[in-house]
C-alpha cells in the first residue's frame, strides 16, 4: 500500500471514532486532498453521496416527527423566495462576470438548492459537459467547506439562537452534509431545524429539473430524492414507537458517525487541481453569490422576517 492510500485508510478509520467531529473530519480531508491527493477520488466520491443519503435517513430516527412538519410546513414559503432570489441573482452576477452560461446556471442552482445534489440532478438535464459539472462542483465543495468551520462561529459571535442558526445554515449553506455538520456543532435544536428545512429545499430538485427540461427540450431522466421520505418515516417512527427509543438512538448516532465520514471524503475530493480547474470567475461568482444570500438571510432572521 502506497503512502496516500495508507493515508486515506488511516483519515478515515480516524474519523470514524469518538475523538473525530464534522469539522476535524472535513479539515482532515482537505489536507489529504490538497497535499498527497485522494488516491480513490472518483470511487469516494461517489460512495460519499450514497453515504450522505444514508446518514441523512438515520439521522431521522433522532428527530420528532411534529418538529419535522411544522419546521417544513413554515420553511416551505421561505425556501421558494430564497430560491428565486438566489436564481435571480446568481443569473445577475454569471452575466456580469462572463461565466460561462452553463457554468454559471449551476452554480446558481447549486446554491439556490442543495449544492452538489442539484448540480448532480440538474446538469444531465441542462447538458452540462463534464468541464462545466467539474467547476460548478469544485466552486460549490470549495465553499462548503468554508462555510461548516465559519458558520458556528459566525452564528455564536451574532448571539443567533438553535432555532434560528438551524434556520440560517439551511437557507445560506450549499449542501446538506455541511449544514448538517454546523447544526450538529450548534445544537440538537439547530440540527433537527436545518435537517428539515434543507431537505424541504432538496425537494425542488424535481421542479427545478422538470422546468430545465422544459427549457432545453431534453428528455434526460430526472434523478428523484427518494431519501428524503425515507428521512421523515423515520421519524414518524421514532414518534409513534416510543419502545424502540434505544435502538432508534443508536440509528441516529450512526447516522452522525456516517455524516463525519462524509465530510472527510468530500474534503478529500478538493485537490490543487480542483481548484485552478475552477478558475476566478466562476469562484467569484459563487462567492459572491453565497456572501448575498448570507447576509440577506441571516439579516432576515434576526430582524424576524423569516421565523419559525
């Protein structure tokens, strides 16, 4: 075994035990990504979005399933305008700066949505070729993963409460792994609030898919995110069989000790390459679109606009 792999083996046997936490676990990745480079990088990262699905549904063995409605219920109004703002916008800045339209039609999506799950899902539909998907990806993970170490830190400095940092992290975070990983630093409030309302947002993947069809007149097959009713049965469980509170705990917890390990493999998939592929403009763009949507947001909570 060659010194990455020998490496990788050892990050991720790390990030599986008690010592490892979301953050340590993506810093670890990024290291590794960015120094000696993930010797498996395509078969991680593919392993890491059907790991992430899985950790997602046993996270919901820990959540209470009138939590989940109501947080979804009122997320819902909030989700469709910060969609339309951040489409409006993202389209706005790809324009101004040149970027290629595809590109930057991804970008926008993934922010707008759920980061790489939208890309992933929207990019066959929009013909996206595999240099374009490579930068609206790398853009989107560079950011996710600034955003799970700044976001606690941001959200404690502003005094925002589990309520209203979970609410935050879901309207202003890119991927569901990353605003999971900053809810669980924050709080169990924080994580069953963002869980659910991010995973709300995931939903629009399907008419977001459906309309760029409609738009490019493509007949791709539309990729539907069947983890998310497998996420709020399982927490119909969890509130409607009080006996199974034991192992229903212990689903939960392997859901957080996957969602580690996600995080690790993510962060193992951003390389020196990822980055110049990327290139200025299309990072600009992305950050500068994600730095309009987080301050808007997170001004709109605190000056409770946006509730829940």
């Amino acid at each position: 075994m060659d010194t990455a792999k020998a490496l990788f083996v050892a990050g991720f046997v790390f990030v599986l035990s008690p010592w490892a936490s979301p953050p340590i676990a993506l810093i670890l990745g990024l290291a590794l990504g960015l120094t000696v480079g993930n010797p498996v990088r395509v078969q991680s990262r593919k392993f890491a979005r059907y790991l992430l699905q899985a950790s997602v549904v046993l996270l919901g063995f820990g959540m209470n399933f009138a939590q989940v409605v109501t947080a979804g219920r009122r997320g819902f109004l909030y989700t469709a305008i910060g969609i339309t703002f951040a489409m409006l916008v993202g389209t706005a800045l790809a324009w101004l700066l040149r970027v290629d339209p595809t590109a930057g039609f991804l970008i926008s999506t993934g922010t707008a949505i759920c980061g790489g799950s939208a890309i992933a899902a929207v990019g066959p539909v929009a013909g996206a070729n595999d240099e374009e998907m490579s930068v609206a990806l790398g853009t989107v993970f560079i950011l996710n993963s600034i955003a799970l170490i700044l976001f606690p830190m941001i959200g404690a400095a502003l005094h925002l409460s589990q309520t209203q940092f979970g609410l935050w992290a879901a309207l202003a975070i890119h991927d569901t792994s990353s605003v999971v990983g900053a809810a669980t630093k924050y709080g169990a409030v924080a994580l069953a609030v963002g869980t659910t309302v991010k995973l709300t947002r995931a939903l629009w993947i399907i008419p977001m898919c459906v309309a760029t069809a409609a738009a490019k007149r493509t007949k791709t097959k539309i990729q539907w995110p069947w983890f998310v009713a497998f996420f709020v049965l399982a927490a119909v469980l969890n509130s409607a069989i009080p006996a199974g509170a034991p192992a229903f705990h212990f689903l939960s917890l392997l859901g957080k000790i996957g969602l580690t390990a996600t995080l690790f493999l993510i962060g193992a998939g951003v390389s020196r390459a990822t980055i110049k592929e990327v290139g200025p403009r299309p990072l600009l763009q992305g950050v500068l679109l994600w730095a309009i949507v987080a301050v808007a947001s997170v001004l709109a909570i605190r000056a409770g606009w946006i509730a829940l």
